[in-house]
C-alpha cells in the first residue's frame, strides 16, 4: 500500500536526524561525555524518531484494521489478513514509539530549563511540570494499553472488533489532553524570564519566535486530532501529522543549544576573514598604510565590537544567570 506521505515524511526525518546529531556533536564539543539529562533525552529522540518512521513505513507496507468491515475481511486472502494483522501490531507500537519520542523531546526542554532556572524561583515549577510530564506519559500509554481489551483485539481483523479498537478514539482523545497540557506547562516557565531580562528587543524577537514553536506543536497536536476523528478510516492523516509534530518539535527543542554553536562558528569564520584581510595590508604602499597609533585604535575598536556581540550571541544560561545575578542585586 503506498503511503502518499512518504517523501515528506522521509525529508523530515532526515533533517530532523540532522539536527539531533548536530546538537549531540555541538554539547560534545563543549562538555566531552559529561552528559547532562538533556543530551541522553537528545539521543533516545533518534532512537525513537528512526523508529517512529520505521512503523510509518510497516504500516503504510501491511495496512492495518483501520478502515476495516467484516465485509472487506472476508474478501481477503490468508497473505492478505496476514499481513494487516502484523501492520496493526506496527501501528500499536507506532503509537506508543511517537507517544514515547514526544515525551523525550520534553524531557529535553525541561533538563534544559532546570539547567537555565538553576537557584531561581521557577526551579519549582520545572520540578512540578516534570513530575505531571511523567504521570501523564505513564496515564497515556496505560490508555493506549487497556482499551481495548483483551489486546488482540487490536489486531483482529474478523469478526470487526469495534471502533474503539479498530479507529483508536480513545487513544486521540488521551494523547490530545495530556500532550497539550503538558506543553503548555513546559512553554509557561521561560516566560517570566524572558519578561525580565535584560537582553536586546532583537533576542527577545527572536526568543520569542522559538516559543511560538511551542505553540505550533499544541496546535499541530489539536489539528492531528480533530483531522483523525473527523475521517478516523484514514490512516495516512494521523501518521503524517505525528511526523510534522515531531519535526517541530525537534527543531524547537534545539534550537536553544544549537544557537551558540553557530554563532561561535560565525565568528570564527568573521575573525578568519579578518585575519587575512590583515595580512594583505603587507602588500599595501608604505604611504597607504595606517600608522601604529592608527591601526592600534581600530584594533581596539575592531575587538570591542567583536567582544559585545559575542557576549550578546551567548547561550540561554549566561543570560538568564545574568538576570538573576542583577536581580540578587537589587533585593
């Protein structure tokens, strides 16, 4: 069965790999194998994001029970039932795999936060939204679990086992409630902060812009359910907005590490640039040259322009430790 979806799918994953891999090699760079819970969530997303399109393409591969009839099963061959049976157990272990990939991107944000929030009063709040991130996954899979019971009814494909089983209703439903209430605790903390702190409107746009991600991943995860329940006998739907969700949401959870990185990249490449720029005034006319108290003055200047925008591309946690240091100051 061809899944219309796969090269989107396929894109999206490879530049989500990317991305993954790109952060996992930036923090390596800065901290070795000093992991911090962040970087080991980091690694579980590829994990799971490889398998989450693994399931896409069994279940695009075998079927499933969805959009099943007695009907339409008593016209299949021995091969055929076979076949949907395995594409359905694909399509439970797709949702629990996605479920799973969607709890470890939180995992990131919130090891992340309690990294930024360390000594400040929203250190409670990251303690609290990680322990309803934790009962949540554990309520949801439990949902995803029991029912429909006994269990094999979610593979069974005659006689018809009920839409609860064969639409997975209950499993939107759950998913959809417990995603988007956890994600709107997670996108609350850096809030207050980003208030605060005294940083640039410039950063502040774009701060602001990495937390409207966050809002596009509730309202992906609204839409993925609304769409599903309005024609839930179309698999493909739901499948392909559960890779955009995840896509958005990798790219959202590391942008925030991964922003250091190129910005030291950035000017290593400007401070190369200038270094030969240097070197080719040897070339230049003695009477074209800049005398020593000249270049010594733009130098000077050259650095302290260098030095203030490096300061100012710095990571989330010098900021924000910033802030509280000033912060401590004025109490």
């Amino acid at each position: 069965m061809y899944n219309p979806f796969t090269t989107e799918a396929w894109t999206e994953y490879a530049v989500g790999i990317l991305i993954l891999l790109a952060r996992i090699t930036a923090r390596c760079s800065r901290i070795g194998l000093n992991w911090e819970g962040d970087d080991y969530f980091a690694l579980l997303s590829v994990i799971f994001f490889t398998g989450e399109l693994v399931m896409l393409q069994m279940i695009g591969q075998f079927g499933s029970i969805t959009g099943m009839t007695d009907e339409k099963a008593l016209t299949l061959t021995p091969d055929e039932t076979r076949h949907i049976v395995i594409g359905s157990k694909c399509l439970l272990a797709g949702w629990i795999i996605y479920t799973t990939l969607i709890w470890c991107l939180k995992g990131c944000m919130l090891f992340f936060y309690k990294r930024l929030t360390l000594n400040l009063r929203q250190q409670s709040l990251v303690n609290i939204t990680g322990g309803v991130c934790v009962v949540a996954y554990i309520a949801t899979i439990t949902v995803y679990l029991t029912h429909c019971h006994p269990i094999n009814r979610l593979w069974q494909v005659y006689p018809y086992p009920g839409n609860d089983c064969a639409l997975n209703i209950s499993k939107y439903l759950a998913l959809v409630v417990t995603n988007v209430t956890t994600d709107a605790m997670i996108l609350y903390i850096p809030l207050p902060l980003l208030w605060t702190v005294q940083i640039p409107a410039r950063k502040k746009v774009i701060y602001g812009f990495w937390l409207c991600t966050g809002i596009f991943i509730m309202i992906a995860t609204l839409l993925r359910c609304i769409l599903c329940l309005q024609d839930v006998s179309q698999i493909n739907v739901g499948t392909i907005w559960s890779i955009r969700e995840t896509f958005v949401g990798i790219i959202a959870v590391n942008f925030p590490v991964l922003k250091p990185f190129f910005t030291k990249a950035k000017n290593a490449v400007s401070s190369a640039k200038s270094s030969k720029d240097s070197s080719s005034t040897n070339a230049i006319p003695v009477h074209l040259r800049l005398s020593h108290v000249d270049r010594k003055g733009k130098k000077r200047t050259v650095h302290e322009i260098t030095g203030l925008d490096t300061e100012m591309n710095e990571s989330e946690e010098r900021i924000v430790r910033g802030a509280d240091s000033e912060r401590g100051e004025v109490e």
